[in-house]
C-alpha cells in the first residue's frame, strides 16, 4: 500500500522506541523535580509528537480486528496493521518494569487513536453541512456592524 512505501516499518519501531524512551525520560525528570538536563517541556512536547504521529500512522493502516483474526487489517485488505505491534511494545514496556511507562501517556495515545479514527466522519460531516446550527438563530447585530 501507500502507506507502506511512505512510511517504512523501521520509521514506525523508530517512533514507538522514541516514544517510550521520552516518556521514561519525562517521568525520571518530573520524579527528580525536574531538575534534569533536557528541560521537560522539550520532552513533553516530543511525546505529544509522538503520540499524533502514532495514532496518525495506526489510523492510517487500518485496525486489526482482534476478535475474529488479530493479524488481518480491516481497512488495508488484509495486511498486517501496526496497531498490533505498537499496542504489543507498549504492552511488553509496562509488565517488564524495565523502564518507567506512566499510564496517563498511554492512556493520552489510546484517546489520540480514538479521535483519529473519527477525523473522516466528522471531516464529511462538515462537507456536508450537518454541524450548522445557524437554522433559526437570528443574527445578533452590534453597534459597529
């Protein structure tokens, strides 16, 4: 697919690996008061980064659909998604203890995901109309109009 040729599985193992890194760096640094080198707004701003590039990248090859066959993607005809992968390495991150993985930040990419995956609906809602209100509201006219 498109998606594949623009953007690589390594670019994707690359981001996930970015993301936990950042996350583990940005809980040692609020842990030690932020007291550290990097300044915590760099980080925190690289982990939102992060988190829309992921979501943005899951969205876009499609949902495994985990109840029937885990590894069929729905929307990319049958490929492999990434959504498996990505959510598996979080997974592995947390029960292995090896690095610091704060839930509100996994919980934040469950959320960007969520959103991302109704950006077309809400996108063709607005072509079309269905989000004006204005039926019945008189305008309110100001001294300066």
């Amino acid at each position: 697919t498109v998606v594949e040729e623009v953007i690589p599985p390594i670019t994707i193992k690359a981001l996930v690996h970015l993301f936990l890194y950042a996350i583990h760096q940005e809980a040692i640094a609020f842990r030690n008061g932020a007291s550290s080198e990097v300044p915590v707004r760099l980080i925190s701003a690289m982990i939102n980064a992060c988190i829309a590039a992921l979501a943005a990248v899951m969205n876009l090859t499609g949902s495994s659909n985990a109840l029937d066959l885990p590894f069929d993607s729905v929307e990319a005809g049958g490929k492999v998604s990434c959504d498996y992968d990505i959510c598996e390495a979080v997974s592995q991150a947390m029960t292995e203890g090896a690095q610091l993985v704060p839930r509100a930040r996994v919980a934040q990419l469950q959320v960007e995901r969520g959103i991302d995956a109704l950006r077309p609906e809400v996108q063709e809602m607005l072509q079309d109309g269905e989000f004006d209100f204005s039926y019945g509201v008189q305008k309110k006219l100001y001294s300066t109009e």
